[in-house]
C-alpha cells in the first residue's frame, strides 16, 4: 500500500532519484506481454549483473522492484497467475548500475487520501472536488470519494 505519509511530488521525487541513481532506461521498458525470447534471454544475463527492475502490481499499487521476476501470467514461459491474481508483471526496466541488495521497490502508482477534500484520509471526500494540482512528471484520476490514483509511471 502507497505511503499516505509521502506526497505525489515526493513520490515522482523518489522515481526520478531512483532513475538518475540506477542509470534506468526509462523511455525504453520491455513490455511483458510483447517480451520476445531473445529478450527473456538478454533480460536473464542482465539480471545476473542486477541491471533489471521488474514492473509490476500488487493488490494494492504498481512498482518497480529489483531484478527480473516473472509474476502472474507469462505467454512466452507458459505460466499462469495463481492465488487472487493481483501480483502481474507488466514491464521490465534496464539499468546501468546494479542494484542494491537491501532495494525493496519504487512506487510508479498510488492511491491516496485526496489532499483537498480528504487530507488525513479519514473521510469520505466532498462530491464534485477538482482535486489537488496535478505536479509535473505525473497523472492523476479524478478525487473519487476522498481519494486520488496517481500514476508516476
């Protein structure tokens, strides 16, 4: 679940360290659905190098976490998603530097309290709100019931 402590500039903030940080090829992500086996096999040498970040859902949000990990349904390997089927792989990041091992994830969506009309999280929201100022580098769904999806990806 996204950190409802941190706000969307911190969080596209957090994503633009972690870009600069790791060297990612942002623009250029395989796409998991379209991932080719040549890919497969160039994102597997790369993995041993810890040079591939794994986007994917959660129940809750969409991250990046270190190293190719296949989740959730996968045409090219054959495998189908099991328990609720909310753990996907959608993507895959390559780096220039390698990763840390103690790296646990970036956010690239979150679902947060409204800061207009829901700031603590502990309402409803005000029907019809705009919602907050949307900060450059990201998007946002519109306030629904107090809370705001934000995509950082």
């Amino acid at each position: 679940m996204a950190d409802w402590d941190a706000s969307p500039e911190e969080l596209v903030a957090y994503r633009d360290e972690w870009i600069e940080e790791y060297g990612i090829d942002w623009k250029n992500p395989i796409n998991h659905d379209e991932m080719t086996q040549a890919q497969y096999d160039m994102l597997m040498k790369l993995d041993e190098k810890k040079l591939v970040w794994t986007e994917h859902a959660t129940c809750e949000d969409n991250n990046a976490s270190p190293g190719f990990k296949i989740f959730g349904d996968c045409k090219l390997t054959g495998q189908e998603s099991s328990g609720c089927g909310c753990w996907q792989s959608y993507s895959y990041y390559i780096a220039k530097e390698p990763w840390e091992q103690d790296y646990e994830y970036i956010a690239l969506t979150a679902y947060l309290p409204c800061s207009v009309c829901n700031a603590d999280g502990e309402g409803e929201g005000v029907e019809g709100c705009e919602g907050p100022k949307i900060p450059e580098g990201v998007d946002r769904s519109d306030c629904d019931m107090g809370f705001v999806n934000w995509y950082f990806d």
